[in-house]
C-alpha cells in the first residue's frame, strides 16, 4: 500500500532515472492532458510531497498521486512495460522507460504553481519542511476527534496511511477510536511517526517490529485473529468505516 515512505523511494528510482536527461517520449494516456507533449525536455527535477510526486521538466510539472493501487516503474528501454491498458503515462530516454500505472491522480501543471496542489497538507514526514511541534499542534487542534482519523489526515501531517496509523495507535497503547484529547505525549507520536517513515523509506519490505522476515514485519496491521507479538491475545479488527483498522484490546486502551 502506498504511504509517504513508498512514495519518497519511488521519486529517489525516478530521480536516478530521468534527472538530467532529455525525455525523448512523452505518452499521456488521460484524456484532459493527451495532447501534452513534453518531448525534448529536459528532467530537471524530482521530488515527493507526502504521498504526492513531481516530475519537473522545463516550465512544466508531472504531478501524481498513487492512491491505494499506483506505481511508477522504470525499465531499460529493451525491455519495455507490458502493464497495457493499465498505463496512465510513458516517459521515455535514450534508454529507460518510467511508467506511471494505475495513478489516482494525473495532471500535467505550471511548474510555477505545481507546489498549489498540495498546499493544503501538513508538515511532510519525510521533507525539509518536516516540523514536530507544528504536527504536533495540527494533531490536537480539534480534542474530540478520533486518532485513527486525524492521523489519517494529510492536513495535520503528510505521509501517514493506513498501515502506519494503525501501528502507530499499536505502538502508543491507544485504540485507533480514541479521542486525541486524551493522547497524553502528541509530541512523541508525532516524533514516533517520522522514525517509522524514516526508517522504512529506502526498503519496500516496510517492517514496525524491526524484524523484515516475511510475516514479522508488522504489529496488527492485517493480523486480525492472530495472536498479539505482545500478550498473545487475537488481534481484533472492524470494516465498519472507510478504512479497515486493527487492534489489540489488550495492549491497546
């Protein structure tokens, strides 16, 4: 699943990738933008925003958002992507591919103004601008909303999603349905959120327990019905909102 981690390590693959080099195919397979043709542009910059990335090219921006089922994946040029209808656009140079695959979102902006469509968020995990107590104040703005909620809010702090938020209320003690009034350290929660990003950014095997093996690598997250790596009590989970959450009613009140 797509969170602020995954999408730094994609703008890193994407950077090495196309940074400095003159695209020699643009593709834009959406139709508002399928006559942009940024061929013979130079790639100049790449760079991500929370869960969010740009693709800087002249006067021109790329900016995409992966949602819960997007990619970007750069090949040689000899060996083309075969994701097919799939493929939201083709960047091509002398010799790499990057293809952006089931993007949520798609748009080609003004360079100038491309930093508009994410102006809304909150202090980004991973970024320069990354400030504890600036999160830390958006996260207790409103006391009576639930903490599953406000984490999973971009506005307080950008790059958290689902699994994070529910390791994070694992790892805190508190249940994803806990008002944030009674957090009593939202500094340390903050703080306990940018380490997890920050540890996890350069890796896709994502891992909260600090164990990478296959099956060991998170607290609750996708674990309902099995035993708690704390107390052993079955991991209870609800679907009942928009997110699925997970929890221990042991370890976590």
């Amino acid at each position: 699943m797509p969170e602020g981690d995954t999408v730094w390590h994609t703008a890193v693959i994407l950077r090495d990738a196309l940074e400095g080099k003159a695209l020699t195919r643009c593709d834009v397979r959406v139709p508002r933008y399928a006559t942009v043709d940024l061929t013979g542009r130079v790639v100049d910059e790449v760079l991500s925003r929370g869960k969010h990335l740009f693709i800087r090219a002249g006067d021109a921006s790329i900016h995409s958002h992966l949602k819960m089922e997007g990619s970007w994946k750069v090949h040689p040029l000899h060996r083309p992507s075969r994701a097919g209808h799939r493929i939201r656009i083709i960047l091509e140079t002398r010799d790499i591919q990057a293809v952006g695959i089931d993007l949520g979102v798609l748009e080609v902006l003004e360079r100038d103004h491309d930093t508009d469509a994410v102006a809304h968020l909150g202090p980004d995990l991973l970024g320069d601008d990354w400030d504890p107590r600036v999160a830390m104040q958006n996260l207790t703005a409103d006391p009576h909303r639930r903490l599953s909620e406000v984490l999973l809010d971009q506005r307080v702090m950008a790059g958290v999603g689902n699994v994070y938020c529910n390791e994070l209320c694992f790892v805190t003690g508190y249940l994803p349905t806990t008002p944030v009034g009674s957090v009593r350290d939202p500094l340390r929660m903050v703080q306990r959120a940018r380490d997890m990003l920050w540890l996890n950014r350069s890796r896709w095997n994502r891992t909260t327990t600090g164990d990478t093996r296959r099956g060991n690598q998170l607290w609750v997250y996708g674990r309902a019905g099995e035993p708690c790596r704390r107390c052993a009590t079955p991991i209870e989970f609800d679907q009942g909102g928009e997110r699925v959450t997970y929890w221990c009613p042991v370890c976590q009140t």
